[in-house]
C-alpha cells in the first residue's frame, strides 16, 4: 500500500493546536509575600515591645523592709 502524501503542514497544526489550548495559570506571589510581609512587620514591633516594657518582678524589691541583725561582740555583752 502506497503512502499518501497529506496536504496538511504538520509543524503549521501543531502550531496552531498549541494557540489554541487555554492558557496556563501563573501562581500569584502577591499573596505569599503579603504574608511575609506581614510576619516581619509583627515580629519587629514584638522585639520592640519587648524592648521598651518594663522588667516584671514577681516580688515588691523597692519596698521590702531592710531586716537588720545586730551583731553582738563578747565585750559588750559584759
């Protein structure tokens, strides 16, 4: 059986099929660096917040009174 030569340009068809698939989506990166933007931003004004706080005692330092012990030398107690 002979072949048939075919009238159509393969290269121009395929050429024309791929015109024809709908496009490919592109990932939105708009978003991802939003949200790590987002991130920076907190942690920086946390460290901040920690820096500028004011330290917290658990007991009152300032006003504890000062227990004095008198020490008592063996001359004096003659």
């Amino acid at each position: 059986m002979a072949n048939a030569d075919s009238v159509l340009d393969h290269e121009a068809l395929a050429y024309a099929m791929a015109l024809l698939k709908p496009p490919l989506e592109r990932e939105n990166l708009w978003a991802a660096l939003g949200a790590a933007l987002f991130a920076a931003v907190s942690a920086l004004a946390f460290a901040v917040a920690m820096v500028m706080a004011p330290p917290v005692t658990s007991s009152k330092l300032a006003l504890e009174p000062e227990t004095t012990t008198e020490v008592v030398s063996s001359s004096e107690n003659n």
